[in-house]
C-alpha cells in the first residue's frame, strides 16, 4: 500500500476506505470528505445498504485490505493458477508485483 495513494474498495455488500498515511497529513479535509460524501452516495442508494468501512494506513490495516484485494496472496501458484486462470498469464516480474506488500 502506498502512503500518498487514497483507495475506495466496492464489493457490493461492503464499501472499504483506504486513506494512506500522507493522504492523512497532507490533504485530508478535502480528498477525504469528497471520497467519504461520494462513498455515501454510492451506499444511499443501493439496497441493502452496504457496510461503509474506513480504515487507515496502519500495519493491521494493510493487512486487511491485501487480502481482501489478493486473497490467494498466501496459496501456492498451483492453487493461485487454478482459482484465478488470468494469474497464470502474468509474467513471473508482474507476479511479484501483485504480491508484494
């Protein structure tokens, strides 16, 4: 996770903030609230109404949201490939990428 990056993850039942640690400092009463006003918009008006989560970059967090973004972060390529065919087709440097933290 990347401290100047702000993340909004939308899984239909469940809307997760990120907000990285310079996003914290830096900009947060404007990008913040926009996202927060946004997220709230998006839950108004589905039905049933998603959970809203807002978490911030911290080691727990981060914890939560790769796996929720990679679950199979932790299985091995034989089970990654199987689960998530696309997995198969990246190269072994895009790989890594995905699945580093």
């Amino acid at each position: 996770m990347q401290p100047d990056r702000l993340l909004v993850i939308d899984s239909l039942t469940q809307i997760t903030t990120w907000i990285g640690s310079q996003i914290i400092k830096d900009e947060a009463s404007r990008l913040v609230s926009h996202s927060q006003a946004l997220v709230e918009d998006i839950a108004r008006k589905r039905f049933p109404r998603p959970s809203v989560t807002v978490i911030q970059d911290e080691p727990a967090s981060n914890r939560f949201v790769e796996c929720f973004l990679m679950p199979l972060h932790k299985d091995s390529r034989a089970v990654q490939n199987s689960i998530l065919p696309e997995f198969a087709g990246l190269s072994c440097c895009y790989k890594l990428l995905l699945l580093s933290s």
